[in-house]
C-alpha cells in the first residue's frame, strides 16, 4: 500500500482520506472527486500514483461522509463541496507536510466546480488547477476570479461537456489551457487515454506547482 489512511476532523464531521507521500516532494495535490465517487476512485488513484513516482504528494478524501452520500443531492451541493474542501486543505496545511509545500487541486466531472470555487476562497494558497472530464461550468460565476493556472482535460467524445469547458475557458482569467484528447469519452476508459491523462497532469503540475 503506497498511501496511508487518515480521519480529518473538520468541524462537525470526520472525513476519510488517502495520503501518499513523496520523498522530496515537489508540491501537495488535492484531489475533489465527482458525484458518486470516493477516495477509491480507481482513476484518480491512478493519477496519484503517477504523481508520486514524478515526486508529488497527494490527498485523496471523502468530501461527504456515508450518511451525506445516501442523500442525492448532497453530491451536486457544490457550495457544501467546496466548503469541505477548503476545510480540509486548511487542515493539511496546518500539518508538518504541507506547511512549505505549494499546494495544487485535481478536480474530476464535479469536483472540478468544487476546486475552483474553493480555491476563489483560498486565493494564493492553491498555485495550479486540472481539471479532468470536469464541470467547470457550475463554477461560473467566479471563474474570473480564479488567476492560477488552470488546465482543463476532455475527451474528445464526450459532446456537450466540451462546449461547457470551452465557455468555462472563455471566463478564466491568467494562464489556462483547454486539452482535448481525441477519442476518449468521459471516464478515459479507452486504453491509454487516463496515461495521457496523468502525463498531461504531471507536467502542468511540475510547470506551475511552485512556491
């Protein structure tokens, strides 16, 4: 097991997370998984487990506890989403790992509204932004105040969600890139579309990952 299982208690509610740790870290990323998904995310954790063979950390965690999960509209809550996730990148930070560490947010479908709306909340703390398959569209209303790098993945197949990213990119202010990935649908479950997935993250993170 490369990771290490955490309770991060933030105000009312514990949540479950994932913690791998690189040696000589180059930056921690957060990641904010989308509805119906969890810690276990296979694809996000097989992002993380890139990003920690090129020196990055990683914090993967249940953004609704399993009672919150049950109710259906709590997984579209992304006010209660980016709430939890500025409580908990405030946590970390306040741990031994994260106190010199520049901190990044790795958002897939709707968790990529989440991340960008906290990171609106946390300014300069968060220094880069992917998004994967994401919905940054339902983050729009503050998307001009987001000036971090900003990287949105998409899969060529996946319709409307490209037109919803492209509005989202027109509203981005400071550094940002749209990827299409020609013949991957939503999930990036074609073989070999989440490597080049993780590959695009590894380098917009080493890029722009920095203190």
């Amino acid at each position: 097991m490369n990771y290490k299982t955490l309770d991060i208690p933030i105000e009312e509610v514990t949540l479950k997370g994932r913690l791998r740790i690189a040696k000589q870290q180059k930056g921690l990323v957060i990641f904010s998984h989308g509805s119906g998904s969890s810690r276990m995310s296979s694809r996000n954790n097989y992002v993380a487990d890139l990003l920690l063979k090129e020196g990055f950390s990683s914090l993967l965690f249940d953004l609704l506890t399993q009672t919150e999960d049950t109710l259906y509209e709590n997984r579209f809550n992304i006010d209660l989403l980016a709430q939890r996730l500025v409580r908990v990148t405030r946590w970390i930070c306040d741990q031994d790992i994260a106190k010199t560490t520049p901190i990044g947010f790795f958002g897939a479908s709707t968790g990529a509204a989440s991340a960008l709306k906290a990171a609106s909340f946390l300014g300069t703390t968060i220094k880069a932004i992917v998004s994967r398959g994401g919905r940054p569209d339902l983050a729009a209303p503050i998307l001009d105040q987001i000036h971090c790098p900003t990287l949105l993945i998409v899969g060529g197949d996946d319709g409307v969600v490209i037109t919803l990213n492209q509005k989202a990119y027109d509203l981005l202010k400071g550094t940002k890139k749209l990827e299409i990935i020609e013949g991957a649908s939503h999930l990036f479950s074609e073989p070999g579309k989440l490597e080049i997935v993780a590959e695009l993250t590894y380098a917009w993170f080493t890029k722009y990952l920095k203190s």
